[in-house]
C-alpha cells in the first residue's frame, strides 16, 4: 500500500504553499448549515494525483461528518490540473491535504465548543429525516409518490427548516459555485432544492444539469 505523505512535499502546486492556501479559501462557499449554526473545523481529504497533474481518488480522510466535508472535498478537486507533477512520480501515492473552515467571528465568538458539538451532533440527527423528504419528492416527480403522505412530509420541512429563506440561500451558495466554473457543484445544490419539493431552482437545472 503506498504511503500518506505530507502536502507541502512533491508534488507542488502552481505558485507553492501560499498559492494553494489562496486558491482554497478564495473557492470556499461557506455551507449553509455550518454558516448558520457557528461550526468550524479542518478536514481532511485525501487524493491521488495523476501525471498530469488533476486530482484523482478524492475522499475524505478525516472530517466531520457533515457538509463541511462535502465542501472541502468540492474545493480539493478544483485544484485539479494545477499541480506540478515531477517526473517518475509514483501515482499511486496518497496525498492528505487539509482545509479549514472558521466561522465568522463577529456572529459566532460567543458560540462554545459544546453548543457546535450539540450543532453537529443535530445534524447527523436529521439527514434520516432528511432522506425521508428527499425520497418523497424523487418519487413525486415520477409520478409514484404517496399523496396523502404529503402533509406529513409537509410537516418535516418546517421541522427540518426547509423554506424559502434557506432556498434562497442555497441559490446564492450554488450561484458563487457556478461563477467559479464549477457546474457539478451547482448543479448538486439546484437538484437539492428540487429535491425538497421546490421549482425555484427548475430553470438552472433545465438549462444547466442535463
């Protein structure tokens, strides 16, 4: 098995450690969960890198099980195609890279670690709720949902805080994600939207996602 070695050996990226340090915090999109809720954190995402340089085999190494994670790896594979890759490189090799979130500090510096802890912990709680309303709509959509289910389904929304305040959010998060060129990423937050029973988002998807 070949070895984790540490980042700041070779390969490189364009520009050195500085450059890579910019390039990330320049590409972070805050999610909205963790924004809202005062959750900072480093994770840890663990990569190969081909000859040419682009980011392969992208996982998370070590996180917190919540959408910090998703977006440090969102932001790791961006970096795809600007690194420096010397000759003989073995690509086999893992690379672990970590990447730092800290929440904004003018709202969030009376937050103590406890009450993020409790934060994190509520949201590993929901996605099963989450999963529920996801499956409702999907099926919805293809015409086999259980209608009478919906004032149910209606009901954990408002419970899971699904509305138009957090849409309009989520449009703006997939919005900064497109305007980086990152159309994956965008499109991931439009199919959410409508995943959670919403057509605001049907007109990016439309022209976009296909």
């Amino acid at each position: 098995m070949a070895d984790i070695i540490n980042i700041y050996g070779q390969p490189v990226f364009r520009g050195g450690d500085n450059a890579l340090k910019a390039f990330i915090s320049g590409k972070i999109v805050y999610p909205e969960y963790s924004r809202q809720n005062c959750i900072s954190g480093t994770i840890q995402v663990r990569f190969r890198l081909d000859k040419t340089g682009r980011v392969t085999d992208a996982v998370i190494h070590q996180g917190l099980g919540i959408d910090l994670d998703d977006e440090a790896l969102r932001v790791v594979k961006l970096t795809s195609g600007k690194w420096d890759v010397p000759a003989g490189y073995n690509t086999a090799t893992r690379i672990v890279l970590p990447v730092s979130f800290t929440a904004d500090q003018t709202r969030c510096n009376n937050i103590t670690t406890s009450e993020s802890d409790r934060a994190i912990q509520t949201y590993k709680n929901r996605q099963n709720l989450e999963d529920v309303v996801i499956h409702y709509y999907k099926s919805k959509q293809q015409g086999k949902a259980d209608t009478a289910s919906e004032a149910t389904i209606v009901n954990l929304k408002k419970q899971l805080g699904f509305d138009d305040e957090l849409i309009t959010e989520l449009l703006a998060q997939a919005d900064s994600k497109f305007k980086q060129e990152d159309r994956v990423g965008a499109c991931e937050d439009w199919m959410f939207i409508r995943n959670i029973g919403s057509t605001r988002a049907d007109k990016f998807i439309d022209r976009y996602c296909k």
